[in-house]
C-alpha cells in the first residue's frame, strides 16, 4: 500500500510543476501561492466539514499545524511562484530531486528517529544519480526564454529544503490528529496567512479582474489546489505517518522524471534521451531505500517484541 501511495503521490505531485507554469502565464508569485492554498484549504475544509470531523482543540497542536505550514507550505509556494517565472517546469522539478537528500540531513541533524543503513544510503545514493542523470547539468541552458535560471534554481532549491522541513514536522502531528486533519489544518492556516499577503500587496480581490484572466491559468490554479494540493498532501501525511517522512520524500526523486515528461510534452521544453536510463535508476533507488527502511523497522518491531517477553 505505501507503494502505490507513493506512486500516485509522484504522479501528482510530477505534474505540478506544468500546472505552476501555466498558472504563472497570468498569476503573479502571491496571487498564484494564495490561490493554490486557499483552493486546496476550501477543497479539505468542505470535506471535514461533511464528514463532521472534530478540530483540534489544543493549542500546542495548532502551534505545530503553523510550523507545518510556514516551513513546508507558504514558504515554498511563494518560492516556486516566484521560480515560475524565471525556469522551465522540468528546472523546478530537477530541484525537488534534492528533498530526499535534505530529509535525511534534518533527520539526523535533529535525531527524529530515522532508521537508515547502508542498503537505504545506496538507494538515496542511485535515486539521486538518476535525477543527475534524467535531466543533465542543471546549469546546462534548457530554455532560452528562461530568464535568471540561476536564482531561480537556488529558489527552488530552498523550497525543497522547506518541503522536507515541513515532512519532518508533520509526522507528529499525523500521529496525534490524523493525516486528514493535519492537511487540513495547516492548509487553512496557508490559506489564510497567503490571504492576508495577497490583500496587502494587491488589495481586495476582484471578482471581474479574475474573470479577465485567460482560462487556462485559471484551470491550472483551481486543479493545482484541488488535487495537486489538497488531495496530495493529504496522502502525504498519510504516507508520512505509516512509512516515515524519509520513505515519502522519495517520491521527490519520480517527480522530476515525470516533471520532464509533462513539461516535454505540453510546453515543448527540451528533452535528453538519458531520461529514461535516468528513471530506471530513480525507481531502482526508490525500491532499495524503501526495502531497506521497511526491514530496519521490522527488525526494530521485532527488537521490541521479545524485550517486553
């Protein structure tokens, strides 16, 4: 189950960075953040709403929720809004191949409680070699339309950072309110803070300059926040809190082959033929390291088994 939970979380998460290029055609950095927010925290509060879930109560866990969603939501939405307009799709989603890697360094940096061995090391190691290897140099020109393509790989980059921030500190807060209430949760909280950015910066929104805007910008937004958003972070948290935030990172090491994809084929941005030695050698890397993990805590499991015989 974790494996096609992952999968489909790649899937849609691979083609975000299409649907964030075509929403920058017409969305500035914070318009495009608030909008993709505030669809996916209106998608998941109509459905706690109907499903009558209980909020949270208590303040330390919504203390927790912001962190979440400053670290790993507002931050890298206004990043990779503000990344759209300077790099190509495949660029943002060659960037989020580094998330597995900055997952593993927080972990250990700050001892959450990830078990790693040399097996799943190998497995980042050749996951990592095949993002390399799919995309080429990333400071190879993709595009010639890409304008300040270094500051908005480094942008990316960061945002990655905040992805992989933000994992970390879902996972107990998963644990204690479930996946579907932590999305929720620290969506709204997005939802609202990039609400107050937008009306600072723009003032109160239109109504007529929306409807002004070309359509297919706006399709891309609203599909961004409703599945790409909504429904992706809540099968994030899930993953998150049955296979640890290291495990569902690596599904940041599918999304830039499918980023490729996508971007090859709806936008005509430049492809290699190594992308394909390079996707057989991400999923041989999301397979090693998932193996690896999944016998790590069944060894623990059993550990703890026969201490308490």
């Amino acid at each position: 189950m974790a494996y096609f939970e992952l999968a489909f979380l790649s899937l849609l998460w691979g083609f975000s960075f299409l649907l964030i290029k075509i929403a920058a055609q017409a969305f500035d950095w914070i318009g495009y953040a608030f909008g993709r927010a505030g669809v996916a925290a209106l998608a998941l509060a109509a459905v706690a709403l109907a499903r009558r879930v209980v909020w949270p109560r208590s303040l330390e866990v919504w203390g927790r929720m912001a962190a979440m969603s400053l670290t790993g939501q507002v931050g890298p939405f206004l990043l990779f809004g503000v990344a759209a307009h300077m790099i190509t799709s495949a660029d943002m989603a060659l960037m989020m191949g580094s998330a597995p890697i900055f997952t593993f360094v927080l972990a250990r940096m700050f001892g959450l409680g990830e078990v790693w061995n040399a097996r799943a090391a190998a497995g980042l190691a050749l996951g990592l070699a095949g993002v390399v290897i799919s995309l080429g140099s990333p400071f190879a020109a993709a595009d010639p339309s890409a304008a300040h393509p270094g500051l908005g790989r480094a942008l990316a980059l960061i945002a990655a950072l905040g992805y992989a921030g933000g994992a970390l500190l879902s996972r107990p807060v998963s644990r204690a309110v479930g996946a579907a209430m932590a999305a929720t949760g620290s969506m709204a909280i997005s939802g609202v803070l990039l609400g107050a950015a937008e009306l600072v910066a723009d003032g109160p929104p239109s109504i007529a300059a929306l409807m002004a805007k070309p359509a297919g910008p706006v399709a891309a937004l609203v599909v961004l926040g409703l599945f790409n958003t909504g429904l992706a972070y809540f099968v994030y948290f899930r993953l998150i809190e049955t296979a640890g935030a290291t495990f569902a990172a690596l599904n940041n090491y599918v999304v830039p082959c499918i980023g490729l994809i996508a971007g090859t084929a709806a936008l005509g941005e430049p492809t290699r033929p190594t992308a394909w030695i390079g996707l057989a050698c991400v999923l041989a890397g999301v397979a090693l390291t998932g193996s690896a993990a999944g016998a790590a805590r069944r060894i623990a499991v059993s550990s703890a088994g026969a201490e308490t015989r």
